[in-house]
C-alpha cells in the first residue's frame, strides 16, 4: 500500500517521534523512506551583522547549512540503524510550497509530519499543516 514514505524531519521532539514512526511502518511494509528537511530562514537580524561584515552573512548560511546536513545525516543513519535505506532531501524555506513541489517529484504514498503541540508560531504551523493535508498529493499522518 505505502511503498514510498516521506517524513519532514527537524530537530523538533514531535519530528524525532515522527522519524521513529516511519522507519517502524517503511520496515513492516517494506517501504523506501525520504526523510525531507526544511531549512528555517536565517533570523532578521542577520541584516545587522551583515553591515558589520559583510562576509557574516554567507558563514551563516553555511553554518546553517552545515547544521541541517547533519541533522539529515544523523536521520538517515537512524533509519539505516532500523533496518531501513534512507535518502534525503533539503529544502529552503518557503513555507509549503517547497514541500509540495518535491512531493510532486517524488511521488510518495504518504507523508509523515510531526505535530507540534506547543509553538509561538502555532497558528503557522497549523496553517501549514492544513495546507499539507489539503494539498499533498498523496496520504498525510500526524504523529504526535
């Protein structure tokens, strides 16, 4: 039924419980698994730092960069770990639509999000998650 699975992974508790429930189903069904991460924008202020040094600006983004591959790394060796063969995906941040496009892409048969229960940006983040669900092209599970 789900020989694809796809899980949106970050370095969120809810996305950790997520990842484990989708190496356990990709195992029991024999499924491949995408782990898909959404690299967050650099914050506001990196404008500031920016005036004061110029070359500032790119050592963050390839800090960050840096941050997210590991993180990506680190799922995939979980996955492995599991008994489960894993690729990865990094996107940039541009809220749903990203997502959405790799979804088209890659065709998976479900989509394993985190649902994150206590957020400064919940209103966001259940927007997304309702964007998600209404526009992914195929089957989309919440774990909490």
């Amino acid at each position: 039924m789900f020989k694809k699975i796809a899980i949106v992974y970050d370095e969120a508790p809810e996305a950790g419980r997520a990842l484990a429930s989708a190496i356990h189903l990709a195992k029991i069904l024999g499924s491949e698994l995408e782990v898909v991460t959404v690299m967050q924008e650099l914050p506001a202020y990196t404008a500031f730092a920016a005036a004061v040094d110029c070359s500032l600006e790119q050592t963050l983004r390839d800090d960050r960069s840096q941050h997210y591959e590991q993180l990506q790394a680190e799922a995939v060796e979980t996955a492995r770990c599991g008994g489960v063969a894993a690729t990865a995906h990094l996107l940039e941040d541009e809220g749903a639509a990203a997502l959405l496009d790799l979804l088209e892409q890659e065709r998976p048969d479900l989509l394993v999000v985190g649902l994150h229960r206590r957020t400064s940006h919940l209103s966001r983040l259940w927007d997304t998650v309702f964007e998600l669900a209404q526009d992914a092209p195929c089957s989309v599970l919440g774990v909490h």
